[in-house]
C-alpha cells in the first residue's frame, strides 16, 4: 500500500470516528431540563409537541396570539407535571418577538431548542388573494422564524449543540394550487433553513427542516378560505382527515422530536409527501403539468362574496363535508384545543 493509499484510509478511519461519536452523541440527547420554545404552541401540533418534550421532563414556553387559548393549554400542561410558562405574541409583531424572547431567557436563563412551528393556512383561488395575505403569509412563515433565530443564535452558539426546529410543508417543496401565498412564503422558510443549518453547523446548532404532507392536528377548523368557502373546505379537510393520507399528530410529533435529537438536516413526514418531492426531483415539468391539471378539478372563483376571509368552521357545509368523513381530524381539533373549552368553534 502507498502513502497516499495509507493517507486516505486513515482519513476515512477519523471521518467514520467522529461521525460515530458524534451519532453516538445525539442517540444520548435528551428534552429531560432543556428548555424548548414552541410558537404556534397553544394548539395543534406545537401543543402535541408541547405534551411530548413535557412528558420527558422539559421545560416547554409555548408563544400563541390567543390569550384563552395559551391559557388552556398551559393549564394543560401543568395538570401532566410539566412546567411551562405561556407567553402572549403576536407574532406580525417582531418587538413583541424580541420581547418574548426576553421573557422566556427571564425565566428559565437560557433556550435550548426553538421550534418555529406556528403558520396560517389561507386556501383559495388567485383571483380572491390581496397582496396583503401574502404580506401576511411571509410575516408568520419566514420573518417570525428569521427574528426569532437572529435574536437566539448568539444564545444557542454560546451553549453549543442546541436545536432549532423549522416545520415548513410539503408546499414549501412543491407549489399546490389554491394555496399560492402559503406556498410562496413556505418556500422562502425551507431555504432559509437549509442556509441557516449550513452556516451553523460549525458553531454545533443544528437545524432540521421538517417537511409535513397532511397531518391530522386539527387545524382545518381555524384556517382561513376564500372565494366558494364550502367548496373549498371540502376539499381541504378532506385531504386532512384521510387516515391513509395524513399522518396522525402524535405521531408526528415523535419523529419530528427524534429528528430533532440526532440532529438531522431534513425530514419529510408522510409517504405521500415523501414520494411527491422524489417525483418532483426527477420529473419537474411532470409534476408541474400534473398541478395545473389538478388546479381544473378545484372550485372555480366566486363573486365578490369570495373576497371574504372565513375560518373552517364558518365555512363548513353538513351536505358537502358531513362529520363522519372529517371524524379523525374532528376529533383531532378537539384533542388539541383547536376548538373552545366545550368543543365550540
């Protein structure tokens, strides 16, 4: 063997080493006292993840918009053991972040792993969109997550190995119609956090993109449509409460928590979603006839009545979406504070 032979190997020996060491290292991380902020943490799958880090003896801070909705939730959290402190944000409102921030370093000293989970879903046609939904949309999606890593980095790099959690959406790899603004900003959010996971890998920050298909979290009750609201929601919810087409949020959240400890650059959750964004990376033009033929088959545009925001539940119709079709995410909404404290919208 000649000395270059003999270079090589034994370079390739201290690769497998370390990246052995270091596997060995994130299969022993634990949510036992750190401390993990979630936005979006009230509801849904930031409450689910919430439940879970709680369950392994973390310190959970869950930022939410809604006063009675954060304080459900962390009385929730409190009744299983967990310690959790609720922080009202406003999250169109990067002072109110910063704040926030400050709060949660106030009373736990330190973060450990931030989740940027919330979003808003805002479904309908092109022709009902205003700039200012897409404003709206890149405010939640891509500045919140932005400010609230610009202000934690200098915090997590002087920790060192800490997470930082980005869900974004399989509409973040491929755009869907319908969902123009939601795909628009969730794109600018997957490239954000592959530019941030490269750059601060050497400080050990390590941030993992997750990619959901349909979950069954229960959020379709609160997101926003326009132009045949009915419509609309039917094809939706639908989508969401397929069991062999959307994931469960419980389990969901473990894979995204597991991701999370070994530190993985990139999940994507769901076969569908999975074999969507192969089929878009060998067959771009494809996929993009494909949407356009989908986009067809959607509700056409309305009147001026389709300008109209209306959550899910104001757009719901018994005759187009009857309850027995929507019963897993129905049942999701109620498990996970989606609804009202008597099951209200």
């Amino acid at each position: 063997m000649n000395r270059k032979s003999s270079l090589a190997l034994a370079a390739g020996a201290l690769a497998l080493a370390g990246w052995g060491l270091r596997k060995a290292a994130e299969r022993q991380y634990s949510f036992a006292g750190k401390v993990v902020l979630i936005t979006g943490g009230s509801r849904g799958l930031g409450l689910v993840l919430a439940r879970q880090v709680c369950a392994e003896g973390g310190l959970v801070a869950i930022l939410a918009r809604d006063v009675e909705e954060l304080r459900r939730a962390h009385d929730e959290l409190v009744q299983l053991r967990g310690e959790a402190v609720a922080v009202p944000c406003d999250l169109l409102d990067a002072a109110q972040i910063k704040e926030a921030v400050r709060t949660v370093l106030g009373r736990f000293g330190k973060i450990d792993v931030l989740i940027n989970n919330a979003g808003i879903i805002e479904v309908g046609p092109l022709e009902h969109m205003q700039p200012e939904d897409f404003e709206r949309a890149m405010q939640v999606h891509l500045w919140a997550p932005f400010t609230l890593m610009w202000e934690l980095i200098p915090h997590l790099r002087a920790r060192g190995g800490s997470r930082i959690i980005n869900i974004t959406s399989i509409g973040g790899k491929i755009a869907i119609p319908h969902l123009a603004a939601y795909c628009a900003s969730k794109f600018a959010l997957v490239g954000l956090s592959e530019a941030m996971r490269a750059e601060l890998a050497r400080d050990r920050i390590y941030v993992t993109t997750v990619v959901p298909g349909m979950m069954r979290t229960g959020s379709h009750i609160n997101a926003r449509f326009k132009g045949k609201h009915a419509q609309e929601f039917a094809w939706f919810a639908l989508g969401n409460a397929l069991p062999f087409v959307s994931m469960n949020a419980e389990r969901a959240a473990t894979k995204i928590l597991d991701a999370c400890r070994r530190g993985q650059p990139e999940i994507t959750l769901t076969v569908p979603a999975r074999a969507a964004v192969i089929k878009n990376a060998l067959f771009p033009n494809l996929v993009a006839h494909g949407m356009t033929f989908v986009n067809w088959l959607l509700p056409a545009s309305s009147d001026q009545s389709g300008d109209e925001i209306r959550s899910g539940a104001q757009s719901r119709s018994s005759k187009l979406t009857p309850e027995w079709l929507t019963s897993l995410s129905d049942s999701a909404s109620r498990r996970n504070n989606e609804t009202g404290p008597n099951g209200t919208h």
